[in-house]
C-alpha cells in the first residue's frame, strides 16, 4: 500500500517536472532570444539551480557548510579559458566542459580529504573560504597560464543569439537536480543524512564518514565546475576577480537557505525568486543593489529559517491532520 502510494506521488512529481521542463524549452520560441530580457534572466536563474543545488548536496543533504564554492567555479572556467586560448577545446564543447567538471571535482576531492577529516563546523567553512583565496592568488600571479589579472580574453563566437547557452543552462539545472534526486534516495543519501544528522552515531552503525563526505563534497565540485565553465563560453572573459568572486557562493547559500537547504526542490525556488529580486532591486533600486543580499540573508534567516519548502511542507501536513 505504502509503496503504491508512493508510486502515485513519484508519477505525480515526473509528470510535473516534465511539464515545467517543457514549459522552459518552449521560452525561446515566444520571446526574441536576441532582444528579449526573459531569456537572458532564465539564462542566469538556470545557472544558479544548478550552482544551489550542488551546494545543497554538501551543506543541505551532507552538513558539511563550504564557502569555497567559487573556488570550483573558478577552476572550471579557468580550464576552458586556458584550453580554448591554445586550441585545445572547442566552443561550446561538450567535452571540454566533463574535462572543467572533472578538474573541479579533483580538486575538491584532493582538498577534501583533509579538510573534511580534520576540520569541522565553522573550521571546515573557513577552511573552504581559504582554498577560493588561494585560487585567486595563484592566477593573479600565474601569468604564464592565465594572464595574471587582466585574466584572459576568449574568442569571439558566431552565435548571434543567447539560445545555445539557455539550453546548456537548462540542462545544467536539471542535471543538477536529477543527479541529487538518485543520490538522496540511495543508500548514499541516507548515509548523508544520517552523517548530518548525528555524524557520531552514524559512525557507530558503520558508516564511512569521510569517504560520503567526500564523495558529496566532489560531486558538488564537479557541477559547480560545470557551471563555470558555462559561464565563461557566456562572457568570453575569464578573469580572477570575477570568476573567484565571493558571490559565487553567497548567493547559491543565500538561495538554498530561501527554498529551503536539505531539500530536492528549495534550491530551485531560492534561486527563481533570488534571480528576479537581485534583477528587480538592480533595475529599480541601483542605489542599494550592493547591500541587498546582505539585506536579505538577514531576512531570511530571521523569517524563514527553514526556507519556503519546508515551511510549504509543514502547513500541508498540519492540513491533512486536520
């Protein structure tokens, strides 16, 4: 009966993920992709599921709270820069892009191993925080292979339109999601539950702490690698300040924290209504703009500490108690 039950709500939640999946491909054949602003802004949205729900997996699903998201970021999108200014990867190449995601999960899984088994907590976070300023550093000073601070300038492409990387983002968001999907209902996902949850006893019923933590930490990696690679076929202009740039963390934790963090669909709400708040706040409140994600943490974890799914949650079980 259980499991029948079960089969109705899993129908129920494909049905309207295909839907919705449908909805988004079918965008560009009502707007302009080449003046329309719905397209670019979906553009970003998309980029930012998927860079909230790879840091969901670490902190929301694994308890292991990284500020060192840009970190990877960066070192997917210094990999196509390096590899497409010397002829190695080509535009929009599908390969160079596993080859981005790959380096960014190595790193995360070589930098991981000593992290997670020795740092923990608010330790672990500062630990993640120092590995993006290293990263930094090391290209501001590493000329040779990435053009120091000017960072480095790709070709231009023959693409008129915005179309191609609305899809590649459309597909990083659900990739993102299906990924998170198969791991929280495999036994990894309980595994990381029970290690965020209560890391001692789940220790003691024989679960191997660091190495799901690493796994999760690396699989994060990877997408948020994925990302930055997206992001710099977009602007064509990989450069330090920018792509290992704080935000590239802060707003994925902001928008997980919103929908809810340790959740399938919160990173996908958190980062939709972050999206279009950061745009609305920079179009009609400049002034502000700077402090309004400061603003808004603020808000968020005072009002919404469990984020609006959970909170969605909640109110629809106390209705069927009812």
């Amino acid at each position: 009966m259980k499991s029948s039950r079960e089969s109705i709500k899993f129908g129920k939640q494909l049905g309207w993920f295909i839907g919705i999946t449908a909805g988004f491909a079918a965008v560009p054949l009502f707007f302009d992709p080449r003046t329309s602003y719905v397209v670019i802004f979906l553009y970003s949205a998309f980029l930012y599921v998927a860079l909230a729900q790879s840091w969901n997996l670490v902190a929301g699903y694994a308890g292991q709270v990284s500020l060192g998201h840009h970190a990877f970021f960066g070192v997917g999108a210094y990999v196509i820069a390096i590899g497409w200014s010397r002829g190695v990867i080509g535009y929009l190449d599908p390969a160079g892009m596993i080859l981005a995601g790959c380096a960014a999960a190595f790193l995360g899984t070589l930098v991981g191993i000593p992290l997670l088994s020795k740092l923990r907590g608010d330790y672990f976070a500062l630990g993640t925080l120092g590995l993006g300023e290293i990263l930094r550093l090391i290209t501001i000073q590493g000329k040779a292979f990435t053009a120091g601070p000017t960072g480095i300038f790709l070709p231009s492409s023959s693409f008129t339109s915005v179309v191609p990387y609305y899809f590649t983002a459309l597909f990083l968001a659900l990739l993102s999601i299906v990924v998170t999907f198969f791991m929280i209902k495999s036994r990894t996902g309980l595994a990381l539950v029970a290690i965020r949850d209560d890391e001692g006893a789940a220790a003691a019923i024989g679960i191997n702490i660091l190495k799901f933590k690493v796994l999760a930490f690396g699989v994060g990696a990877f997408l948020a690698g994925l990302c930055g690679a997206l992001q710099a076929y977009y602007i064509f202009h990989v450069e330090p300040q920018g792509f290992f740039s704080l935000r590239w963390t802060i707003y994925p934790v902001l928008m997980c924290i919103l929908g809810g963090a340790g959740t399938l669909y919160g990173p996908v709400v958190g980062a939709l209504f972050l999206t279009g708040a950061f745009e609305l706040s920079k179009y009609y409140l400049p002034e502000v703009h700077p402090i309004f994600s400061g603003l808004l943490i603020i808000l968020v974890i005072i009002f919404l500490p469990k984020g609006l799914v959970r909170v969605r949650e909640s109110r629809i079980g106390k209705m069927k108690k009812a």
